[in-house]
C-alpha cells in the first residue's frame, strides 16, 4: 500500500480505503490506485526465498520438492540455508537484498527478528511449526498424531517399556512429545512414560541412547526424528543390543537414508511432496491476495511399519554399560 500510495500521490490511508471497498475515495482516485497495485504486481519480483537447515534430511528434501513446484508456477527459488556460524536473520536479509516477494520459513527458531513485523515487508509461509500464527500462513505435519500413531503399534505389538528419545525445543519436537505423553495414558501405561532428553541430530540420538543401557532398558524406543534413531540404534548395537529382536525403534520423518535394506527404520511419515506443493501455492496466492484470510493446515502423517519393529520377547540378559 506504501509503494502504490508513493506513485499515486496520495495517502496510505487513502489506499487502504479504497482496496477495503470503503467509502472516503472519489471513482478517478480508486481508478488511479488500482492501475497503480496492477503496474506493481507486473513489476514485482519473481523471486521467492527459503529459509533451512542443511543439517536436517526432512528440510533438504522438502526444499528440493519446492524447486520445481515453483518454476512451474514462473518464479525462481533462492536457496537460504542456515547453520551454526550462519545465523536465520542474516539469511533473511540476503534473501531481501535479492528481492524476494516472499519467503518460506522453515521450522523457523527465531532469535532476534519476529516474523510478524517481517510480513508487512513480504509475503511469508511458515512449514513445520506455527511460531507466529496471526496473519502468516501455515503449512505443518500434525506431529502429535504421529506419535501416537508410532505407541499405538508398539502398544499392538505387546510392548509396555516403551522410551522417548526427545527433540528438544526443535520444530515440531513439542507437539511429538505431547503425543507420545498422550498416547501412553490413553493406553494405561503413566507409569511407563519416559522421556529422555534429546536432540534433532545422530550425536543426540546416541547420547540419548546411552541412559537407557541399564536394568530398565526398555522394549521399545521412539526417536524425535530419524537422525535421532540413527544415533540411537549406532548406541544399541555397539553394546550388543540387536534390533529389533532384543529392542524395537521407530523414527519420524522417514527420510531417504532409514529406507535403505541396511538400515530398514520404522518411521512416521511426513507427506513432504504435499507440504511443499501447498506451502509454495500459499506463498503465491498471498502474493496475488495479500488481503485474504490466513491458512493453517496441518496434514496428517502415516507410520511406515519396516524392519524395526517387533513384538517383545523374554530377557534372559541384562544390558549395562559395564
């Protein structure tokens, strides 16, 4: 409104007025101020931007979804990774400085820029948590109903002891843990939640595996996401502990590598095609209708059952780490 106020000569006040259908703008000036938005449009960038993380497989992947989503609407992606040593708000300001009309926002921690105040300035979608809410649209993964679904088949397999490796305070990690909690009373078994502190990558998985070698070793475990479960399971088997036939592991996010025969990892499914498609569309549609209502969608997840998992057997040893 700024930008067609600036070429019109006349207030912003006046703009608003005239895109909200009011009345206090004469028919030449609502003329002038809709020639002015529809220059602009044609004028506009087609850029759009997205924030990640190289070191989660989920973000990767679902990047790589969006780039032909998006040329075949007719924008170009700009890549926005961030790391430790590359901070989010300086990767948003790069992506400005390149003219995004808009970005997505993946699991965005936020630090020091808020992303409401960002979203007068561009078109923004957030994919895989929902920090903001407000007027920013939402595309996520109801994570908590995939936990649930990962101790509902342990819980059918005949397991009880059944471990959460948690995430933190990473995307998603919240609702992943509410669910397992959830899931767990549901089934009766309070007395069996256990939740261990964990983390989004393998090192976390592994030092989040380590407590668990004791005389509680539980039957079964559920891994925050699939990184997680790779650090868990690398922990089991270099202490002697066979998977699945002396302790079940589900993961999340199914990513490439836990297909593979080697490894074979149960894991709940994200539709990442899916998130992609509807987070790029909302992206583009917000950009042709900055004034519609937002969308929060979240899609429900599949647990894919692979070679992981089994029913529980008797223990004749105990594993420590001694």
């Amino acid at each position: 409104m700024g930008d067609v106020a600036s070429r019109v000569g006349v207030s912003q006040a006046l703009v608003s007025i005239v895109f909200r259908g009011a009345e206090g703008a004469s028919d030449a000036t609502r003329q002038r101020v809709f020639e002015a938005a529809a220059e602009l449009r044609r004028n506009r960038s087609r850029n759009l931007g997205v924030l990640f993380s190289l070191r989660r497989p989920f973000e990767v992947e679902l990047v790589e979804n969006m780039l032909s989503i998006t040329k075949g609407l007719g924008y170009d992606l700009l890549l926005g990774p961030f790391s430790p040593g590359r901070e989010q708000d300086d990767v948003i300001d790069e992506l400005l400085r390149y003219r995004c009309a808009g970005l997505v926002v993946v699991g965005p921690q936020l630090h020091a820029r808020d992303l409401e105040p960002l979203a007068r300035e561009v078109a923004i979608v957030e994919v895989g948590r929902d920090v903001t809410g407000g007027l920013l649209d939402v595309i996520r993964n109801d994570d908590a109903v995939g936990t649930r679904q990962a101790v509902d088949h342990l819980v059918q397999l005949g397991h009880r002891a059944i471990a959460y490796l948690d995430g933190g305070d990473n995307p998603g990690a919240q609702s992943r843990r509410d669910g397992y909690r959830a899931a767990m009373s549901y089934h009766g078994l309070d007395d069996q939640i256990r939740v261990v502190p964990g983390g989004y990558d393998e090192n976390d998985g592994a030092a989040a595996a380590a407590p668990l070698l004791d005389d509680r070793l539980p039957t079964a475990i559920i891994a925050a996401n699939d990184p997680c479960a790779i650090g868990a399971l690398d922990t089991l088997v270099r202490h002697g502990i066979a998977v699945p036939s002396d302790i079940s592991l589900i993961g999340y996010d199914d990513a490439t590598f836990g297909r593979i025969p080697g490894v074979d990892l149960t894991s709940v499914r994200q539709d990442i095609p899916k998130m992609a498609k509807l987070a790029i569309t909302a992206l583009v549609d917000r950009l042709d209708r900055p004034d519609r209502k937002p969308v929060n969608k979240a899609l429900r997840p599949k647990l894919i059952v692979r070679g992981t998992t089994a029913g529980p057997r008797e223990r004749s040893v105990e594993f420590s780490l001694v």
